[in-house]
C-alpha cells in the first residue's frame, strides 16, 4: 500500500507500480514484446488496445482535439501535448541525466538518450547504415531508390516529396513566411528562422571547446568539429580525396568530375551541377536577399557576401597563413596582396577564349560571360538584359533620372560613384594609371588601354592586359 492506504500492484519483472491489476497486465507486454491488437485496414500490429484507437484515426483522418490557443486539431492528446510544449510555452521539462540537455517530450529525450549508448538498432539492408530511429532510416532508403516524384515546370525529379514541394515555391515564388521585425518575407520557413537570428543582439554562441572558435548555430560547430578536430564521419571523394561532413555535399562535388548538370532554371535555362547552386542563382530573378546585416540593415543574397561586407563596420582582424613562406598576415585582401610578392605580381589565372590574365579565378569566372553573352540580370521596367548585376544597377538610374553622387568640390552631380571618381581626376590631375613598358602615366584607364593596344599590336600580341598597371 502506499502513504494514503491505496493498494499497489507491482510488476514482478521491473517492480514499477500501479493502482489497477489491470494496469500491471497492460504493462507486462512491454516486457514480452507481444503485439496482439492487429489494424484491420493495414495490419500493423500494437501491444496495447489504446495505441490501435489512436492508429485507427490516421486511416479516418478524425482529428477531434483541438488547441484552446491556436484551434490547431489534432488525432490524439499526446500530439496536442506536445504542441503546446513546443509551441506555445516552450517548456522543456524532460532532462537527460548523463548532459543535463532537455526536451519538450518524453519521446525526444528517449531518442536522445540512444546517443549515449550508440544503440542504433535500425540498419539499412542495402548499405548497413544504422539509426537510432525507424524514421531517419525510412528517409535514408530512398537514396536507394529511383526518384518518384516530378516538377511539372521544369521536369526535375525528386525521391522525397517534401524535397519536391521545396522546389515547387522556386516557380512561385510564393513568399509566406514574414519576418515579424523587418518584413522581409521567404518562401521557406527554415530561411526566416535562419534570418531572425541578425536581429536578436542577444544570440547564442556556440564556441568549439578545443580552438575556442565560435559559432551562431549548434550545427556550424558541429561541422567545424567534425571537419577540422575529430575527422570521424568523413566522406571522401575517390577521385581527388576532398572530404565533406555530409553526403549530399559529396554527391554535389562530385558532378565537378563528371560535368553532369541536371539542375536547371526555369527562367533562364542556366544548368548547375547542384540543387544549392541553383537555389542560389534564382535570387537573381526573385530578388531575394535572406542575408541581412545587423549594424546597417543591408540585405545580401548569400550568407558569403554577408560577412565579407561586416568586415567594413569591425575591420577584418582574422589571421591568415601563407603556403608559401609561412608568414601570417592579418585580413584576406593583405593576404592576396603579399602572395603577389612571391609571383613579382603575376595575374596566375587566365582566359582560355582571349588569353586575358586576372589575379582572382573568380574575376576569370565573370570575365567568362562576354564570350558566353549570358545576360542573367534582367530590367523589370523595359525587359534590357545585362551581363553583370552592377552593370544593370546603373542602368536603371537612366529610368529614375536620380544622381545621388556630387562632387565636393565644383557640386557636380552623377548618377553612379564610378562616374564621379573618374571626375575628380579632372580637379587633382592623378595620374594613377600607367604603361608597364614605357612608364607612360594616364588620367583614365580606357586611355591607357588604347595606348597599351600600340605595344600590344608591335609585339605581335593579341591582348594588351600585360602592360595595364594602376
């Protein structure tokens, strides 16, 4: 009996008590793993009567539960439990007792809680890969199989539905998710939540207990482990042995070696070689800029150009090592800059079409669109397409009449900051461009250029770039 003089039953197995015989029989199955309530519309097999009633709704479709907060309805009370937990008051009441990390339900801590002791009781037939739930093993299987479901736009397959209607909002461009603070709106709900983090000053930093390196997200340190410290898990391409943290990532790289693009825009015909790649190129069209500075509120396309552009508000401190000499230099451009001293300020990377040098392989990349007259950036007012985003930025000053540049010295307005630059030569007569051969020195660069086409033509060449020094 226990303090109120109540009468307990107990489980002669695992002595766990109960107030009704009937209970401690319900709960012996979970001992004998017998399944005797059978589904008669699918078969599945439960070890209580109750888990058959709430199975049953699935086939039913009844949902009679619902939220008081939001009138969301659910098939069954532990759903909506759950949901209250993890929606409405966020209470993580379950806490694992090896790392104190807590959980919103019974069945999350339980998941974990395999973790600890790399119990992965479910295993794929095909290539033996284990899981800790049945779940991420059915996802997992359909690596294996053929792909299923097709985009009726663009005819692009896909093996999991979800993936399909991800790539479905592309066409759309269907923008329900709304950042509550900025108003700045995303097709996915997983970019607002990423988004949000720029404006909670009091964000969590996740800092790598080894290097002390730190993170915005848990998962970012995850990777950085993994990558740089531990090395466990790493996948590795046969043909040239880089190595990535994820499959996907793997699988994306290796479409390099076989040139395979099976990715393509829908609005250009652009191929890519990855889904990421061509989830980033259709900003372009959509103008979506999820990457948003919190010092200025500057949006940028990708997370990349975020963080190249915080180094203009805090000053770029991080160290870089050269390959060469060893010599650690602070700030990438620094960096780029000394290199150059070990090449006599070679340009390393070259166009295969015209033989035109450049010190970046990126500029080599967009240099390449003259030859291709790719025009991915197009005017929404009169329909002009342009080869390179800056290029259209100046244009559509011609349909605004707008020139936000003056110069401070004779007031004259321009409507790009390049045209002003070029201006002010004419105050301080800067000769800042000059001829590598004879030394020649010029106000513009296009007079340079054609002063360099003489030696170029005398030399037999076919570009002049080689003499062009600012």
């Amino acid at each position: 009996m226990d303090q109120t003089g109540e009468r307990l039953y107990s489980c002669d197995i695992c002595q766990q008590k109960f107030t009704r015989r009937y209970a401690v029989k319900v709960h012996k199955i979970t001992h004998t793993a017998e399944k005797p309530f059978s589904c008669d519309i699918c078969q599945k097999k439960f070890s209580h009567k109750e888990y058959i009633n709430r199975h049953r709704k699935i086939h039913t479709g009844e949902k009679s539960i619902s939220c008081d907060l939001c009138q969301k309805v659910f098939s069954n009370r532990s759903y909506l439990n759950i949901h209250i937990a993890s929606v409405h008051t966020g209470k993580r009441e379950f806490t694992c007792f090896i790392c104190q990390k807590t959980f919103k339900s019974k069945c999350n801590l339980n998941s974990h809680k395999k973790l600890h002791i790399g119990l992965k009781p479910f295993s794929c037939a095909i290539c033996q890969k284990s899981f800790t739930e049945k779940g991420p093993l059915d996802k997992h299987k359909f690596i294996h199989g053929e792909p299923q479901f097709s985009c009726n736009v663009c005819q692009t397959t896909f093996k999991l539905k979800r993936t399909l209607e991800q790539h479905i909002k592309t066409h759309t461009e269907e923008k329900l998710f709304s950042c509550d603070i900025c108003q700045t709106s995303f097709s996915e709900k997983r970019a607002l939540v990423q988004h949000k983090v720029v404006h909670n000053k009091e964000r969590p930093k996740f800092a790598c207990n080894i290097c002390a390196k730190v993170y915005i997200t848990k998962l970012g340190l995850r990777g950085h482990q993994q990558k740089v410290h531990t090395k466990e898990g790493l996948l590795s391409c046969d043909i040239c042995q880089k190595e990535f943290i994820k499959k996907s990532l793997l699988d994306c790289h290796r479409n390099i070696h076989t040139r395979e693009h099976q990715y393509s825009c829908s609005v250009c015909q652009k191929t890519f070689i990855c889904r990421a790649a061509l989830k980033k190129h259709i900003r372009i069209h959509t103008g979506e800029k999820p990457f948003s500075c919190d010092i200025c509120q500057k949006s940028f396309a990708r997370k990349s150009h975020l963080v190249s552009h915080k180094y203009t508000h805090t000053g770029d401190n991080r160290k870089f090592t050269c390959n060469v000499c060893s010599e650690i230099v602070t700030g990438k451009t620094n960096m780029e800059k000394h290199k150059r001293s070990h090449t006599g300020g070679e340009r390393p990377f070259s166009c295969d079409i015209c033989k035109r040098t450049f010190l970046h392989k990126a500029s080599v990349d967009t240099h390449k669109k003259v030859h291709t007259a790719e025009r991915a950036y197009s005017c929404k007012i009169c329909q002009q397409a342009f080869i390179y985003k800056g290029i259209l930025k100046r244009h559509m000053v011609t349909h605004s009449g707008e020139k936000s540049f003056s110069c401070n010295i004779c007031q004259k307005s321009f409507s790009c900051k390049g045209n002003m630059i070029r201006h002010m030569v004419v105050h301080t007569g800067e000769r800042r461009f000059s001829c590598s051969a004879c030394q020649k020195t010029f106000k513009a660069k296009n007079h340079l250029k054609r002063h360099a086409g003489k030696h170029a033509r005398d030399k037999g060449l076919t570009t002049h770039s080689s003499f062009i020094t600012e």
